[in-house]
C-alpha cells in the first residue's frame, strides 16, 4: 500500500526507510518486517518479508531483511 500512493504518516515512513517493522499491529501475537524489492524503473516487483511471534522480534532482525531486498533489486537492475 505504501507504494501505491496510500496516504497517512506511516505510509510516508515506509516510503522514506523502504522498510516496515510493525509489531501487533494485526493481532498482537505476531510482528513482521518487510522492505520493498524493485526492478529497473523503480518500479515495486515485491518485497522480502520475515514473520514471527512477536515475542521473537529484535530490531536485529531488520537489517537483514532490507539487505536481502537489496540484493534481489540489484539483481533485477533496481535500487533500494
């Protein structure tokens, strides 16, 4: 949504860090962490996302996420 054009702040951020992080934001058991994957044009293809209990969460988990979605848009010719 956040690279559709949705609007409110926390789609501004997504946008800005290329990354979401969100912790029970739908049930308050689970967190996930996504980061956009592009190919050339910046054009959004997908994103890498993890999930997991939300007790299991660390903010450690977030690089490795949005290194991996650099990676795969580096392949297909995007940037991150």
């Amino acid at each position: 949504m956040a690279f559709s054009g949705a609007k409110g702040a926390i789609y501004d951020r997504i946008r800005r860090e290329k990354v979401a992080a969100l912790v029970g934001d739908r049930r308050a058991d689970l967190a996930g962490i996504a980061a956009p994957v592009f190919r050339a044009g910046q054009e959004l293809v997908g994103a890498i996302t993890l999930t997991m209990p939300a007790n299991r969460y660390k903010e450690s988990h977030i690089a490795p996420v949005v290194e991996a979605a650099r990676i795969l848009t580096a392949k297909l010719g995007g940037t991150l």
